[in-house]
C-alpha cells in the first residue's frame, strides 16, 4: 500500500476560516471519510481546498455526513487522485514535527497502491538491497495489500478489551500468493509476516484453517488467545501501549515477554513508531 496524500488545506465558506481535511478512506469516485480539524465544519457546510497552482479550477467539498466518532464524509465536486500533486502532502505522524524532505521516505520501497491514511512501518526497514539479499539466500519474497486507516492507531479505553470497537480495514491476497505460501509451508519454509498489517491480512485469510484468496474489509480482532493459522514469525515495530497492534504482538508473543521486550528496548534507547526499531518474534 501507498500512503495517501490526503492532508489537504481548506477554507470554509463563506467565512473564509481555514481548516484542515484529513482524507482516511475513499468511498466511491467522489466521496471519503475524512477527519477535518476546525471548528463549525457542520453538516452542509461547504468548503474549498486550497491549490499549489492557482490557475487550476477549484476543488470544492460538501460535507454530507457527520458520523458518531466525529469523522465525517465529503463530497467533493472532481476525482481527487488526479489532482494529489496539485492539492496533498503526506500525513506525517505528529511526533515527527519536521517536514521530510523527500516524502517517499514515509513510504517502502515496494508500495504501489495509493490507500493507506499512515504508512506499514515494519516495512520502511527494507531497502531493495536488503531484498535482493534475502532472495540470494534462497528466502522468497511475497506481497498483500491492505490499507490502514487511523483508527489502527485508537487507544483501548475499554476495561475490557473485547468491548473495544476494533477497525475494519480493506485488504487482498490473490490466489497466486495463497499458492505460494501453502508450497512453502508444505516444503516446511516458514512464514515471516512484515508488520501487522500483513499479519492480519494473512490471518484474516487463513481464518478458516485454509489459506486462500481473499479479498474486501477485514474486522479481525487479535487477543491474547488467539491460535495464530498461517503466520510463524513476525518483523514489527514498537507500538504504543493500550493499542490494538500491541495487543496483536502480545497475542504473537505472550504479555510478559513482550513486556520484557519492551522495558530492554527502553532501557536500551530503542527509538520507537514510525522510524523506530523494529523487532523479529519467532
């Protein structure tokens, strides 16, 4: 997955006070659910996005819906994809407070598909060096696709976990992918999930003690007591507490090791999030 560039800056009208629109995810050709930071962006209330060049038409947006969790859905008046260049810049984490220089940094080396709100940060650790590397050493490389939204990243408020309202997320593995994994797992090979979003994809996908294709949203929570189906060993970052990617890990792991893990890597200043450490769970 390629991370949107979906922070956009706006205006309301006819007030002309400027707000800013944070695209998550597309819904049809002309319409997203987005986040949008400032004040009186109430249902019907209109908006025009701002534009690099200022001699193109411009980009104006209705909100149309205002959903329980504040987010809201626009319709916008043109396709947005073809206007990215012109209108977007990647939504960085707010802990990192300088703009990157060069934005493909936020993304890995393989992405392709535009869909992701944040990037899959296990995977910013591979370079196409280290690719070819492991390809010489005789380990097969092989690709899903699923694109996170931001709730990935909602804190667990609930005394009980299992009450917390897990994200759906949209994801694929082809049938030529299952084919792959199913080969090496017969040969006994061993699957190496990059990141938690392709720990659920796979998961989600092998849920039936099969692995095949699969294809459309994901609501696949994992907690501890979870029986993993497919995936033997994990690359993962660090990721912040009371979180539903941790509690994946911990699922992965068991609780009290990955607490240990976690009391060394700040021990041992490990830098955590988005181009942080990672780790490899066997």
């Amino acid at each position: 997955t390629r991370v949107i560039p979906g922070r956009l800056s706006a205006i309301k009208l006819p007030s002309g006070g400027r707000v800013e629109i944070l695209l998550l995810r597309k819904l049809d050709e002309l319409t997203w659910e987005v986040l949008v930071g400032g004040k009186g962006v109430t249902l019907g209330k209109q908006l025009q996005v701002e534009t690099i060049n200022h001699g193109v038409r411009p980009l104006m947006a209705l909100i149309q819906e205002v959903l329980d969790g504040g987010e809201r859905i626009v319709k916008f008046d043109q396709p947005l994809e073809q206007l990215f260049p012109n209108i977007g810049h990647v939504p960085l984490p707010p802990y990192i407070h300088t703009r990157l220089t060069d934005p493909e940094r936020y993304q890995t080396v393989y992405a392709k598909t535009t869909g992701s709100a944040a990037a899959p940060t296990a995977g910013l650790h591979f370079t196409p060096e280290l690719m070819d590397e492991l390809k010489r050493k005789g380990i097969e490389l092989t690709s899903v696709t699923l694109h996170i939204g931001l709730d990935t990243f909602a804190p667990v408020n609930e005394e009980d976990p299992q009450e917390h309202k897990i994200h759906r997320e949209w994801c694929r593995l082809t049938q030529e992918t299952a084919d792959k994994i199913r080969h090496a797992k017969s040969a006994g090979g061993r699957v190496v999930a990059v990141g938690t979003t392709s720990v659920r994809t796979l998961e989600t996908a092998g849920r039936d003690g099969t692995l095949k294709a699969f294809e459309g949203p994901t609501g696949l929570y994992i907690l501890p007591g979870y029986r993993f189906k497919v995936v033997e060993a994990m690359i993962t970052n660090f990721h912040l507490p009371r979180s539903t990617l941790i509690m994946l890990v911990s699922a992965f792991a068991g609780r009290e090791s990955v607490l240990r893990a976690y009391e060394e890597a700040k021990r041992a200043d490990y830098r955590f999030y988005s181009f942080g450490d990672a780790m490899l769970i066997l």
